[in-house]
C-alpha cells in the first residue's frame, strides 16, 4: 500500500507563476496530474513522505493567514495582506496493492477510465421526472436504459465531452452515466469462473463495431451503513430538507481548524451493513453519491429538453467479490483499481454500540423532559415504522424505533429518550398503506432544555 495526497491549488498551472516561488515551479511541475487539471485549478499528487509537500502546504497555510512578507525567502512571495488561498482542497488516499485486498471478501472497485457514449443518448434511454411526493421544492431525474449502450470507437470523429473512445487493449471501463462494459475476452473468463452465477451480459453496440462488448449489471445491492460510512450532504432541499448531492468523504483532523477556506479530507471508506450477500460477484450498493436529487425548476428545464443529453451525475458504489478481484488482478492489466469496505464483524459491532447510545423506548403517557424526542401519532392511521437520525450530513436512517409488531395507534406518543444535544431529523410510515409516501419532519431540536416534539401529519 503507497499512500498519497493530492493538492488542488487555487489557480491553474499556467498561473503558478503568479502565486509561487520561481524555483519551485520547476520542482513542482513533476507533481502536476495534467488528466485530473484544469484551467481553474491544477492538481498535484505528492507521496505522503515527501518533504516538498510539507513545504508546500506550510507556505500556503502562512500565506492565507495573511503574514506573507513576514520574513524568509518563502515571504517574499505573494503581496502584503493577501489572505486569497491558494489550495482548494488537499486529500489523502491510499493505494491498495493485490496483496493488501487479500483478505477482504468484498472489496470497492473504481474505474480509471470513463468511456463516451455515442449520441444522441435519447437512442439509449428514456428520462423520467419523478416529483418529491410531498415537496414542491425537489425530485428526482431517472434514465431507463431501452436499448443497447452504444460506445464511441476510435473511428469517431469527435471527442466525447464525457468521456474517451474505447481502446482495443482495453478490458473493463464505465460509461459516462457508469454503467460497466467489458471486453469479450474478460466476459468469456468471467462466465466460466462464475458458471452458475454469470451476470446478465448485454452486447453493447460500438460505433465502429471493431470487437464485440460486453454490458455487466449488478447482481444484487448491498445496504451501505451511514455512520460509519461518512456520506456527507452537501446541500439539500430547501424546501423539505432532502440531500440534493451527498458524497462519500471524510473530513481530516486538519478540517476542523476555524476560518479554514481550504477542504482537508482523509480517504472514506465504506461500511457494509451485516446482511448476507447475494449470490454473485459484482453488486451495487444502496446508497449513491454525486447529484441524488433535482430542484424541481431544474427538473422543468429537463422537461423542455427530454432529450437525455443530461447524464445524472450520481454514482453507485461498485462491490466486487474476492474471486472476480483476483480475476481482473490476472486478466484485466490497468485501468481499474480497488479498496478495502470495511469488515463486516467491525460494522456489526459498531451497530450494537450506535443503536445502544440512542435507543427509544414505549412510553406510557407522554414522558418528554430534557434530550427526549417525544412523537405523537397525529394521523388517523397506526404507524409501525419510525426513524430518528441526526440531523448532520448523515443520509442513513437506521432502525425502525418501534419493535416489530408494535402499532402506534392515533394519539399515542412514542419517547426517544438518551439524545444527545442537537437537530434531528424523524420519518414515520403507516402500516396498512405501502403506497402512501410517509411522513417527516426535518431539523427538530432536542437539548438539555428542549424537549423535542412532533406531531405526526403536522
Ligand atoms: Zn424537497
């Protein structure tokens, strides 16, 4: 295992010049990942060890404190008073070698290759808006794939805007709405090594149709626990509270220093949920990040254009099983890589100790006082599933806090009592209607002198 961090400075590397020292642009221009820059900012990827990158990092943090000129050579730099940052994000991540995925059944699978589609994607798929059920605010864009994908081949004239042509030493890529395509030889390898639990392939078409493709689907969806897995939101609805874009990261020790304008993050890993898998090797989890929802004025600008020229730029999670990463390890040279999920015996554990911190209980009457959640079934219908999660980042609602069987019937109120100071958030369904959307309530406070309070259906 190497591990890595990458810098994105503040400004693109034709600008270095501007913002640092001459010497160091020659040095520095090593480090640059032209692939992953662009003209508003330039990336560098530093071995964790090296000392340049302390270097650098030190210069940039005393050059946005302002105290450029304050001394050394290094403050020469930079005009007086400049507080500008100049890093926009510094990240660490590690890179996993066959050996160190040995021992882990399931492990993360992220493609380095994006391959194009042909347009016009409308050949491909049919777009559906899907309206939030109780927000005018908010919903959802989905594609439905009908026909074949179709691929850019080499012979196409253009550039794709999203993604490159596919390359005949190629053996495993995703499209640009991350779908996963396969070389003839790597699906022949795969449907003898799984035999009885081959995925469906599907022929993808390419637009020079110079080796046959392959389209691989899921084989099932794993639940993603979130805590632990940090899926943060990044904004949501704001109308009903709903993340519109959640990612999957980690903020470093480093983030939580004040007046910090830079994103410091630490690699994020997933945490399985302890259900057994399904069959197969190649499964998708339940949770994605990137864009999950749409603010509904946007939605109708798609509905103008239901051409689905807009791709969804959320992703899923690929998981992929021992055996296939020892498949792609000896058959499929490049292009891919893979990261350990968190072990399911840890996730287990950890579970027990969350759900243990918060747990709810039956009241008998109504005993709201201080850190309780106290909520009342305003509805003329019983309820049976109820959730409470902090009202943080988290998109993981966890556990129903009513027992099984247990009907909260009009009137009743049910305490969670044991909450830690702060904001929840708290959704509840009916138990006789599948297809009545439930009900929330977003942001409720809960403290020491707050008794937190809400009425279902108000
Ligand atoms: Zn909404």
């Amino acid at each position: 295992m190497r591990s890595f961090t990458s810098v994105d400075l503040a400004f693109s590397w034709q600008e270095a010049s501007r913002h640092l020292p001459r010497g160091w642009i020659t040095v520095l221009s090593l480090y640059v990942d032209p692939a992953q820059s662009s003209t508003l900012s330039a990336r560098l990827i530093f071995p964790n060890d090296d000392v340049l990158l302390e270097e650098l990092l030190d210069f940039a943090e005393s050059k946005a404190r302002g105290k450029a000129g304050s001394g050394g050579f290094l403050g020469m730099f930079g005009r007086k008073g400049d507080s500008s940052p100049l890093l926009r994000a510094v990240r660490r991540w590690n890179d996993y070698d066959f050996a160190d995925l040995q021992d882990h059944p399931v492990v993360q699978l992220l493609s380095d290759r994006t391959i194009g589609l042909a347009p016009p994607l409308s050949q491909i798929y049919r777009v559906e808006f899907e309206a939030t059920p109780d927000c005018p605010g908010c919903g959802q864009v989905h594609l439905h794939q009908q026909h074949a994908l179709r691929v850019r081949g080499q012979a196409d004239p253009e550039p794709g805007l999203r993604g490159d042509a596919w390359q005949p030493d190629v053996a495993i890529a995703v499209t640009e709405n991350h779908e996963i395509v396969i070389s003839e030889r790597l699906r022949r390898l795969w449907a003898e090594m799984a035999v009885h639990e081959s995925p469906p392939f599907a022929p993808v078409e390419m637009s020079d149709d110079t080796q046959p493709l392959w389209q691989v689907s899921p084989q099932g969806t794993v639940g993603v626990m979130a805590p632990p897995t940090p899926l943060q939101v990044l904004d949501r609805c704001p109308t009903c509270g709903r993340p519109l874009t959640v990612a999957l990261s980690m903020p470093s020790p480093d983030a939580l220093r004040p007046n910090l304008q830079t994103i410091y993050e630490e690699e994020a890993l997933l945490t399985l949920d302890d259900a057994p898998l399904p069959a197969g090797d190649l499964w998708v989890t339940d949770l994605q990040e990137g864009r999950v929802r749409e603010l509904t004025e946007t939605l109708l600008g798609f509905a103008d254009y239901p051409d689905p020229f807009y791709v969804r730029p959320s992703r899923p999670f690929w998981l992929i099983s021992q055996r296939l990463l020892r498949l792609l390890h000896e058959h499929a040279p490049g292009g891919w890589r893979c990261r350990p999920v968190n072990a399911l015996a840890i996730a287990a554990c950890l579970v027990v100790l969350w759900a243990a911190a918060a747990c709810g209980n039956v009241g008998t009457g109504v005993k709201s006082g201080a850190n309780t959640l106290t909520v009342i079934n305003g509805v003329d219908g019983p309820i049976c599933t109820l959730h409470v999660k902090r009202a943080s980042s988290q998109t993981f609602w966890g556990r129903n806090r009513l027992e099984q069987g247990q009907r909260l019937a009009m009137g009743e109120a049910f305490v969670v009592d044991g909450l830690a100071a702060g904001h929840y958030d708290v959704d509840a369904f009916l138990c006789d209607d599948d297809t009545h959307p439930g009900y929330g309530r977003y942001d409720v406070p809960v403290g020491p002198d707050v008794a937190g309070a809400w009425t279902i259906g108000q």
